[in-house]
C-alpha cells in the first residue's frame, strides 16, 4: 500500500532548491518565535539571508509560504509514520507501530508549533487551519483509513467506517501524552512510556473493531 502523504516540492534547480530551502528553514524558525499573524516577510527574509525581493519570487504571500511549509512538514513525517504498514508485522503490532510513531511525531517540535500556532489563530485566519487539515490529519486519515478497509475486506478486522475509524485511532493516540506536552504541562515521555501508551490505545480500538463484536450503530 502506496503511503504518499504530499505533491512533491516544484522541480528546481540545486541552487534553486538550497535557496527555497533556505526561505522556508528561516520561515519556519519566525513562525515559531511570532506565531503567523506575528511574523512577517520582511522578518523572514532576514532570518532567512535573502531579499523581500528574493523571498516573492519564491512565494507570493505569507499564506503561500505557510502552506509549503506545511506541505514540506507533511512529507517530511506522514511516510514515517506509516512505515510500519510497508514492513511484515501482524495487524497488532502494525497498530503498534503506528501509534507509536503517531505519539513521537505529535510530541516533535514543528508539530507542536503547529498545533500551537493553529489553535490560537485559527479564528483570525481561517486558511491556516484549513492548509494545516488538508496536508496532515486529512492525509493521514486517508492513507490510515485504506489500510483499515483492506484489513476490514480481509476479515482481519471489522470497520464499518474506515475514516471514522482512523479518527477515533488518532485521538485515542493522543491521550496522556500529548495533551499535556501541548499544554506545557510536565509528562513522562521516555520510550518505554511512549510504547506502553501505545499498546494501551491499540487494545482498546482492536477491542471495538475486532470480528464478530456485537456494536451499537453509530
């Protein structure tokens, strides 16, 4: 099963690329230190080494440059963490491995200035959230949601709603964790604490989604 998350970035040349590269490194470092509504171009070619002029011709707007970033954020991280569907596990531990990586990727830096800058700005700036949607959770979803059905048509599993399904997954691997590293909050994120959290969410969804359980309608 293909785990494409995102289109790939515009097919540059080498000194192109660095350059765009460039912007979008600086781009992120101000996103982080102001928020969206905070920063400005003029402060991200600074920090970026380059010209306002050099910086427009590489992206128009500061919702432009915000959506590559994203986008770059997506297929840095959607294909690890859906490495596990590509290796010979069992449905169980493929779970595992996903809720894992599900965990790690949630608790990283970028995700959690995005998270940060998406929350108390969506309000102000519709468009970010939607950018951020499209090109993470919305991916995730899907490419997590057609190996659901695959397992569904197999008889391994049974999901009646594969997207529903994939929703409920993440949410449950965002418990304990998550929530409070994205309110700052003190919490045991070692390995081991990762791995067991992870086990927990997988038993608990396999318990709802395995064959031949009686299931109130949703």
């Amino acid at each position: 099963m293909s785990a494409d998350p995102s289109p790939p970035a515009p097919d540059l040349p080498g000194a192109s690329a660095a350059k765009r590269q460039q912007i979008l490194e600086g781009a992120a470092r101000i996103f982080a230190a102001h928020g969206y509504e905070g920063a400005s171009m003029s402060q991200i070619a600074r920090d970026a080494g380059v010209s306002k002029g050099t910086l427009y011709n590489y992206f128009d707007s500061k919702a432009t440059l915000f959506s590559a970033f994203v986008q770059q954020s997506a297929c840095q991280n959607l294909p690890r963490l859906f490495e596990p569907i590509g290796e010979k596990r069992t449905p169980e531990e493929t779970l595992v491995g996903i809720a894992t990586a599900m965990i790690r990727l949630t608790i990283s830096p970028v995700p959690l200035m995005l998270h940060r800058i998406i929350v108390s700005e969506a309000a102000a700036f519709p468009h970010l959230a939607e950018t951020f949607w499209q090109n993470g959770p919305q991916k995730a979803i899907g490419i997590f949601s057609g190996w659901l059905a695959e397992r569904s048509r197999e008889g391994v599993l049974d999901v009646p709603d594969p997207a529903l399904a994939a929703e409920l997954f993440y949410a449950l691997c965002q418990t304990r964790i998550t929530g409070r590293k994205r309110l700052q909050l003190p919490v045991d994120s070692d390995p081991a604490h990762i791995e067991a959290i992870a086990r927990l969410a997988v038993r608990v969804f396999l318990n709802s989604f395995q064959p031949g359980r009686d299931r109130t309608p949703v």
